[in-house]
C-alpha cells in the first residue's frame, strides 16, 4: 500500500495543492483505498501536467522549426504530438475513475509540472535546440511516470500501471529517437 494518505500535493516548486475529489468519492469501492487513490491521482495530475506540457511544446516546434531539418522535424513532431494529445484523455480519465477531478487549466498545469515551459514564438530555439528541448521533456515524462508507476503499483492499481507503462515505452522510444538525431 502507498504510504502517504495526505490530501494535499507538493507540486516541483514546492506549492501545496489540493486535489478536489468528484462527489461521489466516498462511494468508490474499486479495491483500492480511498488514501492511496488520492496519491495515484495526485502523481497521474503531476504526469498529466508533464504530459501536456510536452505536448504543447512539440506542437508550438511543429509550427516553428526551421533550417534544413525541416521536413523531416515537422513531420515528426507531428506525428508525436498527435499520439500525446489522444494519449492526454486516458490519463485525465483514469484520474476520473480513481474518483478525482483531472486538472484542466493552463495554470493548473503549470503549477504541476516538471517541465519549463516555452516563452512562445519569440522565444523558439533553433531545430537542434527543439529536439535537446524535447528529449528533456519526453525523460522528464519518464521520470515523472516512474514515480506514479511505483505508487500504483505499492497499491495494487493495476490498469494505472498498465497505463503508465505504456506512456513510458512510447516516451523513452521518443527521446531515443530525437536524441539519435543529436548524434
């Protein structure tokens, strides 16, 4: 069983946040206790916040890249971005069906991740820049899943594992991939 049963999170600049349980919390009985679904949600908010964060990176590097890795970078990134954003409803479901709302806001967000954010179009790095920036950002991912991983698996959540073994073979070949590129 996971240990800690608080019912705020540390977010990585240190803030406390509450995670706000659905109505109907009280009346979960899935095998799993009410203090460790708090903390599997709590660690999938963190990863979705990673999660999405990456995403809005590699889409905001989709439209910007430049230079003659162009076609194959814009094309990648895309592909990329499109298996993120459809993997972002799973994860905010399972928080759901631990019997906790998901986070939804930029600001939510960007107090739960472990990832820099980007200043936008006028702060874009060049092509080589873009792929360090998402390498960083898909291991930063993998270390966020990890943590969640150990957690549910501590408390028997066998689908939450599943899931986030899943998100973590399709990160590290990401970060494989784009890293290979640095080469």
């Amino acid at each position: 069983m996971a240990k800690n049963k608080t019912a705020k999170s540390k977010t990585p600049s240190g803030k406390t946040q509450a995670l706000n349980p659905v109505a109907s919390t009280s009346r979960i009985d899935i095998g799993i206790d009410a203090g460790d679904r708090r903390e599997i949600a709590e660690g999938l908010s963190r990863f979705l916040a990673d999660a999405y964060t990456l995403y809005l990176k590699t889409h905001n590097f989709h439209w910007n890249v430049t230079g003659p890795m162009f076609n194959s970078l814009h094309a990648m990134f895309m592909d990329q971005y499109t298996e993120q954003w459809n993997a972002l409803d799973e994860i905010a479901e399972r928080i759901r069906a631990l019997g906790f709302n998901a986070p939804g806001s930029y600001g939510e967000f960007v107090r739960l991740t472990s990832i820099r954010e980007e200043s936008g179009a006028d702060g874009v790095p060049d092509w080589k820049g873009m792929v360090q920036q998402l390498v960083s950002g898909n291991e930063a991912v993998c270390r966020t899943a990890r943590a969640v991983l150990k957690t549910a698996d501590e408390a028997g959540d066998d689908p939450s594992v599943d899931l986030l073994t899943q998100r973590l073979q399709t990160h590290e070949k990401y970060a494989w991939m784009l890293r290979s590129l640095l080469e």
